[in-house]
C-alpha cells in the first residue's frame, strides 16, 4: 500500500513547513493593518431605569 509509505509525504511536508517559516511567515508578520486601533472615549453611559406599564 503506497499510502503508508512516508518517504515522499514527509520531504513535501517538511519542504512545506520550512518554506512557510522562512519565507511567508516573516511577510504575513510584518503585513500592517490599515485599520488603526482607537481607545473609546471613557464616557459613562446614562442609565436610567426602564418604567414597566404593571408595576
């Protein structure tokens, strides 16, 4: 059976994993988002009680 043979699986396995460590990895690392991150202005939020129409 060919399929439990490693020997070429396991060259392109490692050939895969060595090139997305060296090569993609560090690009898709260094991708800078154009969204920037904002903090929210601490405001507090006016809370006023629900009136129910039974109570």
């Amino acid at each position: 059976m060919p399929q439990l043979n490693p020997d070429p699986w396991f060259l392109i396995l490692s050939s895969t994993w060595l090139t997305y460590i060296v090569i993609l990895q560090p690009k898709i690392s260094s991708y800078l988002s154009m969204n920037h991150i904002t903090n929210k202005n601490s405001m507090t939020a006016n809370t006023n009680p629900w009136t129910w129409p039974w109570t």
